[in-house]
C-alpha cells in the first residue's frame, strides 16, 4: 500500500521529469554508494534475524536454513568489501538503508515475542518478505542504477543468491504449515 502511495505521489514528479529536456538529464536516483550501504544493512538485518531464529526455533528445517542466511550474508558482504575497495566504492548512509534498519529492527522485536510453531512462521514469514523486497529493488531500482560494471554484475549475483534464497523460504514456510 505505501509503494502504490509512493508511486502515486511521484506521479505528476515523474511525468514532468519525462518532458524535462535532455540538457536536464537527472543523475541516477541512487547512487553506487548508497546501493552498497543498502546492501550492506540488508545483509546485517538478515544475519541478526537468522541468529535469533537459530537461537529460539525448534524446528530443524528453520534452524537450518537460518544457519544458511547467516552464512550465505556474511559471505556476501565480505566479497561486497572486498569489491568496493577494489573499485573505490564507500558505503553512504541513504534514506533507503535506514529505512531497512528501522524496519527490520521492529520486525526482529515482534518476532523475539513470538514462541513455537508462531514463531517459526513469523521468521520465515519475515524472510519472505525481506527477500521479496530485496529482489523487487535489485530489479527495478539497483541493478538499472549501478554505474560500475564490477558492482552491476555482484549486484545480479547477488539477485540470484537472494532469489534462491526467498525460493527456499518459500519452500521451508509450506513444510512448517502441513
């Protein structure tokens, strides 16, 4: 509800930027720095939660595949450091990544008040979800605006990572649901 809001409210800002001459030709929306930033909190979120579901879960499947998100996260910002440092990307904070910061640290609160079977469905729920936005903004608002080609083809990598990823959250959701 808040993206259809978002999207029209920028509605009148979009169509006037489309008519706009090309001299005007406005930079990305977002920057290779703040991509990374992005990158870098989401990354974070998601080792925080999986460490909470590795600690409270029950369920091996959950337990499991928490272990894996914490793996599969640090490996990614590890070779995310390594990469800005080659090409002299710095991470900066953005609107975007305290946003995820925000979100993420309410949705870990409610989830620490969850027990049992709930709360197994609330953290794969959570995965979903984060994976599912994470995906939705490498596709239409990352990738497109990475202006380094090292970044753009980690940044597509790591879209495939985070697609498996939300496939096998999918997949362990529907085991825990039976």
């Amino acid at each position: 509800m808040l993206a259809f809001i978002f999207a029209f409210a920028m509605t009148p800002i979009l169509a006037y930027a489309e008519d706009a001459p090309a001299a005007t030709a406005m930079p990305p929306a977002i920057t290779d720095n703040q991509i990374a930033e992005v990158m870098k909190t989401a990354n974070m979120a998601e080792i925080d939660a999986a460490k909470v579901a590795k600690s409270k879960s029950k369920n091996q499947q959950v337990k499991e595949y928490a272990e894996h998100m914490i793996v599969e996260h640090r490996q990614n910002d590890k070779d995310a450091k390594i990469l800005a440092k080659k090409v002299d990307i710095k991470p900066k904070s953005n609107d975007i990544a305290r946003g995820i910061k925000k979100d993420a640290k309410i949705e870990l609160a409610d989830l620490k008040k969850m027990s049992g079977a709930d709360f197994d469905k609330g953290y794969m729920k959570m995965q979903i979800g984060m994976h599912q936005e994470l995906l939705n903004d490498l596709d239409q608002k990352f990738i497109p605006a990475a202006q380094n080609t090292h970044f753009k083809e980690f940044l597509q990598t790591t879209r495939t990572h985070v697609a498996a990823h939300l496939a096998k959250a999918q997949e362990v959701q529907i085991d825990i649901s039976k």
